[in-house]
C-alpha cells in the first residue's frame, strides 16, 4: 500500500510540475500576445479534449469599436427568414459580437497548457491584429516570451531556495595521512570539516565547488578550516597546506569520499540573486552539453540507452528526490526542469518555439521567403511533430526498461 501511494504521489508531483512549467511557458506567449495587440483566441489549462469553458475575457480595447461583420451566407437548403436561418444568423451574430475576447478552457489533458493565437497557422485572413499580420520583431517576441519566462522562473526557484537558506556540506575525514598537514593540525578519523576559511558549501554548489579542491587551490598557504569532532564540539583548526609532490598526494593529507549535512548557508539579497542567475547559467549550460551527449549517442549507437531520461525517467527521478531527500531539492529539481524546458524549446526544430522562429526568419529573406508556401510550413510542422513524438517513444522506451532492469 505505501509503494502504492508513493506511485500516486510521484504520479501527481510530476504532472503538477510538468504543467506548472507549461503554463508559464504559455503565460509568457499570452501576456506578450496581449502587449502587442495580437488577438488571443483561447487560453486552455491543460490539453484537449476540453472539458469545460471556464469563461470568456472582455473584448481588447483595440477591438471595441469594431463595427459588426456582414453576416454569413445561410447554408444551402436554409430558406430566407425561415426559423432555422433565424437560429443560424442568430449564433453566427454571437460569435461575432465575442470575437476578440479570448475563450478560457480547461481541458482533460493535465500537461500543461496552451495558447491559440489569430492566425498561427500562418494564413492570412486580413485581420491586422492576427499573428500572421504581425511585424517580425513582434512574431519572433511572442515566440521568444515562453523561453523567457522558463528561464526567469529558473532564477526566482534558484535565487529562493540561495535566499532562505540550503544545506551545507561537511566532509567527513576517513584517514589521515602520517606526518601530513592534517595530522599536525590535529585532525583525525572521523572529524568533518565544515569550513576553509570561514566559509561553508552549499550542497547545491558540490558539482562545481568541492571544498577539498578549494584547499588543494590553497597549497602552500596557511588556511583556517572549521572541524566538527565526533563528540559534537566544533573548533577552528590551522593547517599550513603542503604542495602536492603528484596528483594523487592531497595538500591536506586526509582521504574523504562522503559528505554530509552541517548545518545551512544563507545569502543576502543580492548574493542570493548572483548564485540565483549564476546557477541559471549553469543550468542552461550544463543541459546544452547534456544535448550535445545524446545527439552524439543517437548518431553513434541508436540501440543503447541515450544519457538521458524522458518523462518516465524523471518522474522517477522526481519522486526518488522526494521520498529520499526531501521538497527543497525537488524545488531545485524543478529550476533545473525549466531551464531544461527553455532550451528545448529554443532549438531550431519545428514545431518548437525557436523551429517556428526559423520558419518566421526564412520568410522575411526578400525574394526566397515568398517561395514558402503555406501548405510547406504546416508540412514542416507536422513532420516535425511526428519526429518528436517518435523520440519522446524512442527515449521512454529505455526508461522504462531501466525500471524494470533494476536501473541498468
């Protein structure tokens, strides 16, 4: 029963951060949309199937003075001033008088959202407030806001969790070198050392940062590093750190390889905000290099498991974070997610935001643009979709033969 309810919780945890990061994705497509007075037609919650309008907006103030449309031509066999025209023109003339005010919808699909815009399908219906009518700057920040606001998201999750404070590291001593610095500081097996100089790690910081390599960085030099005893005491110890004669002698003479948590670093406000964008950048930077590494994997070996996970795999990865370290790293895991959805999304691959730039930037070349023809976009956006949705089957099939390879 409880392996049962973790399932449901990991389930849930996954689907409400996946479609809390989908959202905002869409919120910075509709926020700019609305800014630049291109009309939205409908903000879902969620993808179709729909099951229920949620209510429709005001008509823009753009919009308000619009006089009405001619009605529609009755369909065939509908008489003239017949009951049934009545009732047609009737709903075509409501349709008309709320064109403009965007539909909102929740749907069945809780992954996220979505935004309908005026003409994003490329076709040019004459309206000047469609997408397709736009100016190109406003096409291409329109397309750009989702990025943004993933990677904004990013940093208030990183610049949070630096401000109000995150688990700091100690590194526990397993032995300590005869005759070496360490030893004639006094420390010995079993110590942890939770400072170099008066400043503590973040836990968060481990892949970048290891105090062991900070001290190594400090050979030669006298450092100052806090101990923490087994019986609990915590004293500042000096070590004048030796030289390394070759690449496996340490400066400080000790073997370590765990760390654990000692307590909590905190930031000031504008330290929190530079780890906050310095993470950020590490995160886009770390998830580019992870790209790079399953391009290579796809071209080289097809057949072996890609050094990446997909939606199965990090629902896992989620609900392992939860269940054995906790909410903190999974807000953290979700900074990571975001800045991995803000980079997806920008590769130059329809039908993803920065592949539909391409197409917008291809278009506005004089004299070749104009041999894009509509019907070739969409093709393009629809090959593209499938070729998407191929790799994401592709990727979930090897996570889900992880879980039942024991993780191999």
């Amino acid at each position: 029963m409880t392996e049962l309810l973790q399932s449901v919780v990991t389930i849930v945890l996954f689907l409400l951060i996946l479609g809390t990061l989908v959202l905002i994705h869409e919120l910075g497509h509709f926020v700019t949309a609305r800014w630049a007075k291109v009309r939205v037609l409908e903000f879902g919650i969620g993808f179709p199937p729909r099951a229920r309008i949620l209510g429709r907006g005001q008509r823009p103030a753009y919009d308000q003075g619009r006089p009405p449309r001619a009605d529609p031509a009755l369909p065939p066999g509908v008489e003239p001033g017949s009951e049934e025209a009545q009732t047609f023109l009737a709903v075509a003339r409501a349709r008309d008088e709320e064109a403009g005010a965007t539909l909102y919808t929740l749907n069945w699909l809780p992954i996220g959202g979505f935004v309908k815009l005026e003409g994003e399908d490329g076709g040019d219906d004459g309206d000047p407030h469609s997408f397709a009518n736009a100016r190109l700057w406003v096409k291409v920040g329109i397309l750009l806001a989702g990025v943004t606001m993933n990677l904004l998201l990013s940093l208030a999750i990183f610049t949070a969790i630096a401000f109000t404070g995150e688990p700091a590291i100690g590194v526990v001593v397993d032995t300590v070198v005869p005759g070496s610095p360490a030893e004639a500081s006094g420390i010995v097996a079993g110590d942890t050392i939770v400072t170099v100089d008066g400043t503590r790690y973040s836990i968060f910081d481990v892949p970048d940062i290891s105090p062991l390599v900070d001290i190594r960085a400090l050979a030669g030099q006298a450092a100052t590093l806090g101990v923490l005893h087994a019986d609990g005491t915590v004293e500042d110890v000096s070590a004048t750190l030796r030289v390394p004669a070759s690449a496996n002698e340490g400066a400080l003479g000790i073997s370590s390889r765990r760390v654990i948590d000692s307590g909590t670093v905190t930031y000031a406000p504008a330290e929190a905000v530079s780890v906050g964008v310095s993470r950020t950048v590490n995160a886009f930077s770390l998830i580019l290099g992870g790209l790079a590494e399953l391009g290579e994997s796809i071209v080289t070996d097809p057949t072996s498991a890609p050094p990446a996970s997909g939606p199965v795999g990090i629902a896992v990865d989620l609900g392992n974070i939860l269940w054995n370290y906790g909410p903190l790293y999974v807000l953290y895991m979700a900074g990571l997610l975001s800045a991995n959805l803000a980079l997806v999304n920008i590769l130059p691959f329809p039908p993803l935001d920065g592949g539909r730039i391409l197409v917008i930037l291809l278009k506005a070349i004089p004299r070749f643009g104009s041999r894009i023809s509509l019907r070739a976009e969409q093709l393009t956006y629809a090959v593209g979709f499938v070729a998407l949705f191929t790799f994401l089957i592709w990727i979930t099939v090897f996570d889900v033969a992880r879980q039942v390879g024991g993780g191999q």
